[in-house]
C-alpha cells in the first residue's frame, strides 16, 4: 500500500517546482520583451525588425510593416473592419 503522506509530499514539491518553472519563463519573456524594444524600439515589427509604418484601411487606422507584411491593429479595430466590408474580404475568410 502507498505511504500517502509521502505521495502528498511528493505532489506538493511537484506543484512548487511547477510554479517556479512557470514564474521563471514569464521572467523571461517579460526579459525579452524588454530587450526587443530597448534594441529594437517601440516601432518595430517583432518579426523583421524593420519600421512599422501607420495606414489607414477603409478607414480604420492600422500598422503595417513594409519588410514582411504583417499587420497589426487596435482592439476593436477588426470589428469595424468586418462592419464595414463583411461581403468580400471578411466572407472569404471566414466563410469558407
């Protein structure tokens, strides 16, 4: 028969060693996060590296890097574009 404290000791020291795992990546990708910008600037694609440039798309103000590609929007901005143009981009997207 299994000594229970001794699986209960066992799942405690697991469970601390878990959290203190888990306390330990946030550090350091709260680290790298820092380091990117400090490097990098505030302007940056996190891809490339290369400057983001402001555009405005059906009339909702948007990121854009010229290096890859991406493009990066406010929190409700994907909303208002998918208000605005729902038939064509959105629906392919989306719908298919």
């Amino acid at each position: 028969m299994p000594d229970l404290w001794e699986e209960r000791k066992k799942a405690i020291e697991n469970e601390y060693f878990y959290n203190e795992e888990k306390r330990k990546i946030e550090q350091q990708k709260r680290q790298a996060r820092e380091e990117f910008i400090r490097v990098y600037g505030k302007n940056r694609c996190p891809k490339c590296g290369d400057e983001i440039e402001p555009i405005t798309f059906h009339g909702v103000p948007m990121d854009k890097c010229p290096g890859c590609g991406g493009v990066w929007l406010g929190p409700r901005d994907f909303e208002t574009l998918a208000q605005k143009d729902h038939r064509t981009w959105f629906d392919k997207w989306f719908q298919a």
